[in-house]
C-alpha cells in the first residue's frame, strides 16, 4: 500500500503539469480574432500596403493593399479578421518596403475596430514620427426602433481654423439652413471618436427633403462652417461613422471640407 501511495504522489506532479497545459491550450483556442477596417488619412502619404501581426506571427495579415488617401478597406459594410491581443501595425508605400509608419496596439478578442493612420509621414526627426493610428471600438448595435445613429472620429490634426482646435458637430433633419441649437457633439478634440448618437429617421417619403445635414465647426462657435455636407441613411436601424481629415497636400495643411462615411450597420 505505501509503495502504491508514493506511486501516486510522485504521478500527481506531472499529471498537474499536463492539466495545467491543457486548461492552457483551452483557454488559448477559446480566444477570438478581432476584427479590423482601416481608413487611409495621412495627407502627405501615397497610396500605401497596411499589415497587422500579432504575438509570434512572422507571417502577418494584409489589412489593405495599394489603399489610396481616404480609401477604406475592406469594403464596407465589412471588417477583415486580424489575431486578438498585443498586435504590430505597419504601413509600407504600395509595392515596396519602403515603411511610412510602425506602431503597437491591444485588439480584444471578438471585438472590433476602425483604425485610421492620420497625420504626417514626411514630418519630424524621423520619418513617420508625426503618424497617429487611431483604434476606435465599434459597437454596431441596431439603434432604438425608428431611429438611425452617428457618430464621428476626428482624425483632422490640422482642425477647423488651427492645429488642435476641437470641432463640434451639428446633425440636422432637413431642410436645415445652418447650424442651430445645441451640437449632438460637443468639443470633439484631435484623435477622439466621439459616442453614438440616435436620431428619429427621415425618410425619403417623408414631407420634408430626405435625410439630415452634418455642420462641423469649431467648438464653441457656429462660424465658420467648415463642413455642411447632406447624409442619407436608406433606412431606420442604420449606424453610420464619420471620419474627419484633412485635405491631401494642404499646403497650409487645413480640414477637409467632406467627411468620409463608413457604413456601420444597415
């Protein structure tokens, strides 16, 4: 019986080691991909090939290829499947190995994301040392019934009227003659994405012109309108992300004047 026991004792370790690996090797393949789109805003880069690796992934996956200035990729509605955890982003011009940028983000798993690479490559003590990846978490739920939602990344580094001057942005059901009354989003600083915003849909059958008109000015005043561009979700139940840039080559660098849309949702 003694020999028996210390059989078993001396067993126990490695039976625990193996546990340990497989409760491991569980956790590990019970882990989901993340899930990426990515928007080219960098105002003085030609059209670039974007790659995303994780821990231990030499290979790498390809999130865009020859994406050019205010491209989106993939098309959207649509994200492209990317490892989860602690990944590397780099950005090379199109067809060589020439890198316009390099940074590190934390992608969580199942969740997903709008990365922007925004502000300048040919700027600072070393190239690309002025590029900003943005990583915005998506949460495309369906708005409340009857409604569609916005929201906005502001990845203008120039602003509207300076360099670091935050925007607010006005959402209107038309017909709008300007932006009036209180901003759906207030003070929208460089690099922020701001929270979603449901409002009752407009429908093209509707008495009034279809759809809304987004203002963007800077924050704290209604002029000068940097941005009045219509927006027209086809149906209620549509999510829909603004991106705010600069103009490609400003020269001074300078707010875009349209916004790009991705569809979220619908």
């Amino acid at each position: 019986m003694f020999r028996l026991t210390s059989r078993v004792l001396k067993a126990l370790p490695l039976t625990l080691a193996l546990a340990a690996l497989s409760i491991l090797a569980a956790s590990c393949g019970s882990s989901s991909p993340a899930q990426v789109r990515f928007v080219h805003a960098i105002q003085d880069a030609s059209p670039l090939d974007v790659n995303i690796y994780g821990t231990n992934d030499a290979k790498g996956t390809q999130i865009s290829t020859d994406i050019a200035f205010l491209g989106v990729q993939p098309n959207q509605p649509g994200h492209t499947t990317v490892p989860s955890g602690s990944d590397s982003v780099q950005g090379f011009l199109t067809g060589s190995t020439t890198q316009v940028f390099s940074d590190s983000l934390g992608l969580g798993s199942g969740a997903q994301y709008t990365l922007v690479a925004t502000g300048f490559s040919q700027t600072g003590a070393v190239k690309g040392s002025n590029v900003v990846l943005l990583s915005i978490p998506d949460n495309n739920a369906a708005p409340p019934a009857g409604d569609v939602s916005f929201r906005v990344i502001n990845a203008s580094p120039s602003g509207p009227g300076g360099t670091g001057v935050a925007v607010d942005v006005y959402i209107l059901l038309n017909p709008s003659g300007g932006p009036i009354g209180k901003p759906a989003i207030s003070g929208l600083a460089y690099t922020q994405g701001s929270g979603y915003v449901s409002l009752a849909f407009n429908p093209n059958n509707a008495t009034n012109p279809p759809g809304f008109t987004v203002y963007v000015t800077a924050s704290g005043t209604t002029t000068p309108v940097v941005i009045s561009e219509p927006i027209n979700p086809a149906s209620a139940g549509a999510v829909r992300t603004l991106v705010l840039t600069d103009v490609q080559g400003g020269n001074p660098p300078r707010m875009n004047s349209t916004f790009v849309e991705l569809s979220d949702l619908n």
